[in-house]
C-alpha cells in the first residue's frame, strides 16, 4: 500500500520512527517532511497529505504533531480526507472499518513508539466494511456534507 507520512517537528522523532516501522511492513512511504525538528507549522504537513491522498498518489495517510488535534483540524479541511485521531488500537481500525478512516492521526507527546506501532498495524490491516448498510449510510451522510460546504469536492456517493 502506498503511504503518505508527515509531521511537524514536535512529531518528528515519532514520525522517523513511524516511517521506518511501515517501511519494513511492506508499504511503499512517501515522506512528506518535516526532515527535522526545527520549528515548522503542522497545517503545511497536513495539506501535503491531504493533496497526496486527493490526487490519488497515496491510500492513505499517516500525520503527527505534539498532541494530533492540530493536523487533524487541518486535515479535516480537505475534502475526501478523513482524519482521526488515535491513540488506541480499537480507534484506528474502527475508524477505518466503521467511517472509511484514510488518515491516522497520532500525537507524539501523547503516546510513544511502541503504542504507535499498535495503532499503525490496526489502521493499515483495517478494511471499511462496504457490506454494512448502516456504515455506507452514514458514509453517505458524511460526503454528502462534504459535498454542501465543500462544492469543489468530487467525491461521489459510496456504493457497496
């Protein structure tokens, strides 16, 4: 699978860490930065992912900052980008089977490597769960909403 990683530098050491623990699970990384942990801002990170996800580029992405909250804000600003952040297993790949999740959001000052590894490994064996009326209605709901206050979004209705 193709995957777009980023972080601002407070995400950095995370993010390295991260990279290279995908990296040796078989997935393709498209690193979009920071490359250190001089001060930067976590939107332009999130709009790299956001634009390698809308482009088609990538399946899906990977974001760290201090906390999460501030590249998942940014994140959510993009249509066809659906951000969440986990700090939990459960949360990663429910996010992804329940709410067709493509971005994994984690805060490196909140959890560490090993926990963060967890979360990959939920959020990328995950699969939305097409066959479910009630997940591809609510889904539906979602872009639909993408698609009212975000009138450049292409994005269609899903269909299982």
């Amino acid at each position: 699978m193709k995957i777009a990683i980023a972080s601002d530098h407070a995400g950095f050491p995370l993010k390295e860490e991260v990279r290279e623990y995908v990296a040796k699970l078989g997935h393709e990384i498209n690193d979009l930065g920071a490359y250190n942990t001089e001060p930067s801002d976590y939107s332009d990170f999130a709009l790299l992912v956001g634009k390698a996800l809308m482009a088609g580029n990538v399946e899906r992405g990977i974001l760290i900052c201090g906390s999460g909250v501030g590249v998942c804000v940014a994140a959510n600003k993009m249509p066809g980008v659906r951000a969440g952040m986990c700090h939990d297993t459960y949360s990663a790949h429910q996010g992804v089977e329940h709410d067709q999740m493509n971005v994994l959001v984690m805060g490196a000052r909140i959890i560490g490597a090993a926990l963060a590894f967890e979360c990959v490994d939920a959020y990328l064996k995950a699969r939305f769960i097409a066959n479910e009326p009630r997940f591809v209605r609510r889904l539906n709901k979602v872009m639909a909403i993408e698609q009212q206050y975000m009138p450049e979004a292409a994005g269609a209705a899903f269909k299982s």
